[in-house]
C-alpha cells in the first residue's frame, strides 16, 4: 500500500472515530413544560452540541440532525426545520409549534425545529433518538423541580445531569444558561433502620438508612460506611464490618450491613459515614446508633395459612396479570417460595422466594388459542410454631386467551356501515356450572367510533350474571369482518345460588346487544371438592376439544375447596327417651371474607321436634377469613316418645341468606311408646312454623296413626311428599348437605337398599315358583 493509500484509508478512519465521538454529543439542555397561561403551541426544548468549546462557542464539530426524532409519551415525534441548518454546532431549538414560538420570541435567530408533542406539567421522561432510533439523550422531569407555571424554564446545570429551575424568566432559548448558580451545598445523612424487635437466626441486611439530603444537588457516589454491633450493657462487640454504596439519589436501605443473630437480648448498633464523594458540610448526621432486642419466636404456637388472590379469572394474551400472596397473619418473619405453571406441570416464570406480600406481576405470551396457567406458592419458613402445615400452599387457576384478533376489509357489495353481531356456535352441548363455554362469533363492524366487545351470561329472572367476568375486545377497523372464539368461566355454584335452567348468553358492543338462550345443569367434575379436577389436554398442552361434553375438560373454580364447608363431627346413634344428647358440629369459612352463621338442631319425627322449639339451642357466630369453629349442640329428647327411629337434624345459615343448608343422622330410641304416648310431642313455635314455611309438618292424628302402624313393623319412615334423587355416594355414613327449605328428606343408598330387599327376596321366590310349576307342566 502507497503512502498516499495509507493517508486516505487514515482520513476515513479519523473521520469514522470522529463522528462516533459527536454521535451521542447532542444533549437536552432546557425545556419549557409548563408555561404561563396555556401549554398548547407554547412548549419547547432545547438541545445543545456538548461537542461544541463552551456553551458560548460555536467552533464545535456540526452535527446533522436530519432524521433524529424527538421521543415523548411513548411517540416518535419528527423533526422540521424552520430556520437555521440541520447541522448543529451549539443550540436548536424544538417547538411544539414554530409560528407560535417565533411570536413569543421574535428576537430568536438560531436554529428552529417544529414538531408536535404536549409535555406532561407533572413528571414525564422525554428523549433524542438518532436517524437509526438509538437514544442520544434523555432526562426524567417532575414538577418538583420547578419552573411549573412561572414562567421559568428547568435548565441543565453546569453541563452535569442534573436540571433545576432557571433564574430568567421565559427562559434563554438559544443561549447559554445564565444566571445559575455554580454550587450548592451537599449533605449526606445515616440513620439507624433496624427493626426494634428482630428474630433469632433471621438474616438483616437493612441495618441503616443512608439519605441525600439535597437530592436536587446531584447524586452521591462511593459511600463507605463502617458499623458495629455490641451486647448492651457490656460493651462487647460481636461484629464490626463495613459497607459501600456505588450510589444514592435520594435515600437506600437496602444492602446497608449483615446481621444473623444466634442468641437473643438486646444489642446497640452503631455506625458512621467513612467517606462518599462530596464535600459533606454537616458531619453531625453521619453517625447514627439505635438499640434493639433479639427475641426468639421459634416456640410460639401459631397456625399460618396461604391464599393467593387475583383481580379476576380470564385475562388476555400479552395483559398484565397482578396478584396477591394473602397470609393469614404476618406478625412472623415468613418466606413464599413461589412461581407459575402450565397444567403440565411447566414453568412458565420460574420459582423465586419472597419475603413480603407485595402484588406481584406476571404478562403471558402464548401462541395458543387459550392456555390454563396455575400460579402457586408455599410457605416455606416462619418464624413460629406452625401447628398446621396443611394450609401452607396455595394454588389458582388463571385462564389466559390467546385468540388472535384479525380483520379482513370487507368486500361484499351492501355491508354497509351497520354494525353486525351473529352467534355461530356455543360448546359444549350439555353445559355446567364451573365451566368454561367457548362462544364463536362472526363480527362486521361498520363505520361506528365502538370498540369494545363484551361476552358474559346473565341469569334470565333477576339479570345477575353468572360467568365469572366478562371476555371483552377491542375491535378498532371499520368496515372490516372479525372471526373468533371467546372463552367465558361460569361460577362454580357450589353454594347453590343458581337454579338448573334457562340461562342468557349476551354478546355486547358496537352499539348493539345479540342473546342467546342457553341451558345449564349440573356441577362440573369435583369443582366444589378438595381436589383439582385433571383436564384433559392435547399434545401441546391446550384444552382438548374432542370432548368438550366430558367433566374432563372442564375449568375449575379458582378454590380448591367449598368457600363454607358444614360437618357433624360427632353424635349418638342410640338415645333413651328423656336423655340429654350432644352432638358436634363443625363449620368451615374458607372464603376471603368473614360470614355471620346461625345453627340450631332438633331431633324429629318426619318434620316434628320431640326435643322441644326448633330453634331452642340456636348459636350465632362469626368467623373471620378462613376460620373454622366447633359447636356443641345439646338437645333435651322428650320423656314419653316411641321406640322408633328418628333424625337428628343440624340447620345452617349464613349471613341474610334465607336457603337453609341441613345435615341429617339417625338417632335410635330404645324405649317404646303407647298410643296416646304423641300428647307430649311438642307442637312448632308459631314463629318457627312461619320461618319454614315450606316444611311439610305432619299433623298429630297422622303422626299416631304412623307411629302405630310402623312399630309393628319395627321400622319407621317418614312421610314424604317429595322424591329424593341421591348422588352417588361411596360411604352409606356420608353427611348429605340438604336445602330443607326445598328438600324433605335424605335417604343414603345403603338404606335404600335394606328396604328393598325384603320385595327383592318375595320376587326372588315368587319367579323360582313359577319356574316350577312351568317344568312339571
């Protein structure tokens, strides 16, 4: 290579290094975000060539800014000059509007660009981007700081990062910042932020606080702060450490020492500012001492439990999902390990351990139609006795819809500006509470401003909806046809407040409504169960839908379990007439909120108390979130009853709900009655007979006449004039949980079967002999 070859290829290497040294040389140096009057038109920004010798200047490198953009509330604004040249080798000025602008300074002769953008008067990041989108510079403003409506404008400080209000009013667009002044005090702070109380062998890491006093003043660098810890009293001390901050703003705890207590008492920590970078002129805040104690509450008794609450059930792709990590009681040192999976068991944002309840966030992105994704969390240490581990995971059911929203133009001659919403089809046939119903629809939108788009279903009486939230769209293109599926979560209905029957499947937006009449039956899988239905997935891991009508592919309630949950822990089989039983009644709140619960009990022939008033043993309570309580029922059986079988009976009620939710025993009675023997069974309370109602109550001569003929048959049935379908239930000693207001009476398979099989035995009989005289025939 010649000489002159070498001298070239150098000059385009110099000029290449020198325009990478002037490419991130344009800074934002003042703005006018809130003037005087109105903002509209009257805005601006001034960037500066920090290439350029001096703010006062103009022999520094030009740099062109064709094709640089001005980046502010999340929009690429562009740039046109209006006066000057676009290489710039000291101030531009960027008008919100230039014509404006040249009337509020018509003195202005530099550098002029128009654009149109409207800088928030609160707080707001703005930015240069470059002619390839790379940011040259940006700055974050607040109101703060000044210059909010004065007149004045925020200017760049000496050439640092740091913006503070100018002195001049309407500001020197065009110039160099004047009039500002060249120092100011700086002052760093270190208080003591340890707890008062900590616990034995839990890990500190926020001993102190350390604060810029005059954030305004510019950050502080390299702060080395040197601590120690002691026993109070004695002056030992056990540790004696340092730590360094790379920098503060405004104030840090985080990181500020390390502390692991192994025995308990009281200690006094201290510590003082070693250094930082500036000139601190108040030393009397650099030291700082607190005293603490150290218990130990490993031994303390206590019952900790889990929940995992959400905003709601279905979310879209790509939206932000917040939810709450939900402890019964946070007085303990704790530790969530938690994270988010598919129902494959996949994880979707790994495990992390966290040591607050803070919301936590998670934005899906899946390539699917829909996906169910499980968020969980376990309580993995607590600083107490936890007498019941058995609650100290968590676990909901999110359903995220991935349905991709696409629009093609309409080209069909008369599709016209009127909005259209037609219902091609709903699944699964045969559909129950608790699942998840997936509506397709076809959609023309017309020339209406609408966007949003609605599905949900509503009881047909009282209009109440019954889907657990609504699937809502926006569909923004006019004249455009949309094809989709929208998935729709009803309630699981495990406290019976919805009916089997005709239901409304509503699709809303566009300014106009489309219904269609579904109908609803039944429970979905084990939705009201302790246990989590398996749905039945594809080889991808998404909801199958081969066999939509099966419980299988079924979504459940975000609950594991029923929200109230009613037991007869314990009650006597056998009982004299006269004696004094008691029987034990548990009842669950697993809900978020507290409920108010009456219960009663009475022994009853069919629908008759022969131990007194229905409601003479009555308890009311109140349980908090996810409380449980035991109750003793005592009831006082009546002297001169019959030897017959009869039927403890435990009422529920929650809150102001009028449904009754009923457990039924049998109860044995030993001794045997004559036939006036029913003169003391005590007639209902008026009040009683009044509150339900609905209970068919048998009348004293049918009640004798009943008693007599079955106690030749040893046996007693109550009359019934309604028929019980039972659910299948594997133990014959199984609680039913009964509406009484609705049901009369809850007979188990087992016994259903003992009746039958005395006519299962005459039929058995009767066939052999026929078959008999048929073979001497």
């Amino acid at each position: 290579m010649s000489k002159g070859d070498r001298l070239v290829v150098l000059g385009v290497f110099l000029a290449i290094l020198l325009s990478s040294l002037s490419y991130a040389s344009i800074l934002i140096n003042e703005i006018m975000y809130n003037p005087t009057g109105t903002d509209s038109k009257h805005e601006w920004i001034e960037i500066y060539n920090n290439e350029s010798n001096g703010q006062n200047n103009n022999q520094g490198f030009a740099i062109n800014l064709s094709g640089y953009k001005l980046f502010e509330n999340n929009i690429k604004h562009s740039l046109t000059l209006v006066n000057g040249s676009f290489s710039v080798s000291d101030f531009a000025v960027i008008a919100d509007d230039a014509a404006t602008f040249l009337k509020d300074y018509p003195d202005f002769n530099g550098t002029l660009l128009d654009s149109v953008f409207s800088l928030s008067n609160t707080e707001e990041t703005i930015a240069i981007l470059d002619d390839t989108n790379v940011v040259v510079d940006n700055m974050t403003y607040n109101d703060s700081l000044g210059a909010d409506n004065n007149g004045r404008t925020l200017t760049r400080l000496n050439n640092s990062n740091l913006f503070i209000e100018g002195v001049v009013t309407k500001g020197t667009p065009g110039k160099q910042n004047i009039g500002i002044q060249e120092t100011i005090t700086q002052d760093l702070a270190l208080e003591a932020y340890i707890a008062d109380n900590i616990n034995l062998n839990i890990e500190q890491t926020k001993l102190f606080r350390v604060v810029n006093k005059n954030p305004n003043a510019g950050k502080v660098n390299n702060i080395t702060v040197k601590y120690n810890l002691s026993l109070s009293g004695t002056g030992q001390i056990t540790k004696e450490d340092v730590f360094i901050k790379d920098e503060i703003s405004r104030y840090s705890s985080s990181n500020t020492g390390n502390f692991i207590p192994t025995s308990t008492g009281t200690y006094l920590l201290c510590g003082y500012i070693l250094n930082s970078s500036i000139a601190d002129n108040n030393p009397a805040n650099d030291f700082a001492c607190k005293n603490f104690t150290v218990i130990d509450t490993s031994n303390i008794a206590c019952n900790v439990s889990i929940n995992i609450s959400a905003e709601k059930i279905l979310y879209q792709n790509d939206e932000k999902i917040k939810y709450d990590l939900i402890l019964s009681d946070e007085s303990y040192p704790f530790t969530i390990n938690y994270g988010v999976f598919d129902l494959l068991g996949d994880e979707i944002k790994k495990l992390q351990n966290t040591t607050n309840t803070n919301t936590k966030t998670f934005t899906p992105d899946i390539d699917e139609i829909d996906r169910i994704l499980l968020i969980k969390a376990e309580l993995v240490s607590l600083a107490c006795s936890d007498n019941e581990v058995s609650d100290n995971r968590a676990e909901i059911m999110l359903l995220v819809n991935g349905t991709v929203i696409t629009a093609a133009k309409a080209k069909k001659k008369g599709s016209g500006n009127e909005s259209n919403i037609t219902i091609v089809d709903v699944s699964p046939d045969k559909i129950k509470f608790g699942q998840l119903v997936k509506v397709k629809l076809n959609i023309y939108k017309g020339d209406t401003a609408k966007t949003a788009v609605s599905a949900y279903i509503i009881d047909n009486k009282d209009k109440t909806k019954i889907s657990r939230t609504a699937s809502s769209m926006n569909l923004h293109e006019k004249q455009a046809f949309y094809e989709m599926t929208v998935p729709i979560l009803l309630k699981d209905n495990c406290d019976d407040d919805f009916e089997d029957g005709s239901y409304k499947l509503v699709i809303e937006g566009l300014g106009i409504i489309t219904k269609k009449d579904i109908n609803i039956a039944g429970i979905t899988g084990n939705v009201c169960d302790n246990s989590v239905t398996k749905l039945k997935l594809d080889e991808n891991g998404n909801l199958d839908d081969a066999d939509e009508d099966s419980d299988e592919s079924s979504i459940l309630s975000t609950s594991s379990r029923k929200k109230i949950e009613y037991k007869i822990t314990d009650f006597p089989k056998v009982a004299a007439a006269g004696d004094k039983i008691i029987s034990k009644v548990k009842v669950i709140n697993n809900d978020n909120i507290a409920h108010d619960f009456s219960v009663y009990s009475y022994v009853a022939l069919g629908r008759k108390s022969v131990s007194g008033k229905i409601k003479a043993n009555m308890k009311n309570i109140t349980l908090n979130a996810r409380e449980s309580k035991e109750l003793e029922m005592v009831n006082l059986i009546n002297k001169d009853i019959a030897a017959v079988e009869y039927k403890i009976r435990v009422n529920f009620k929650k809150d102001n709900v009028k449904t009754l939710n009923s457990l039924i025993e049998t109860l044995v009675i030993t001794e045997k009655i004559d036939d006036d023997a029913l003169n003391d069974i005590e007639e209902d309370d008026p009040e009683d007979v009044a509150e339900e109602s609905e209970y068919e109550l048998l009348s004293k001569e049918g009640a004798q006449a009943q008693l007599i003929a079955d106690s030749k048959k040893k046996s007693l049935e109550a009359k019934s004039s309604k028929t019980i379908v039972s659910e299948e239930i594997d133990d014959a000693d199984e609680i039913a949980l009964i509406d009484e207001d609705s049901i009369d009476e809850y007979i188990s398979t087992s016994e259903r079967a003992k009746r039958l099989l005395p006519t299962l035995v005459i039929i058995v009989l009767i066939l052999i002999e026929v078959a008999v005289i048929i073979k001497k025939d």
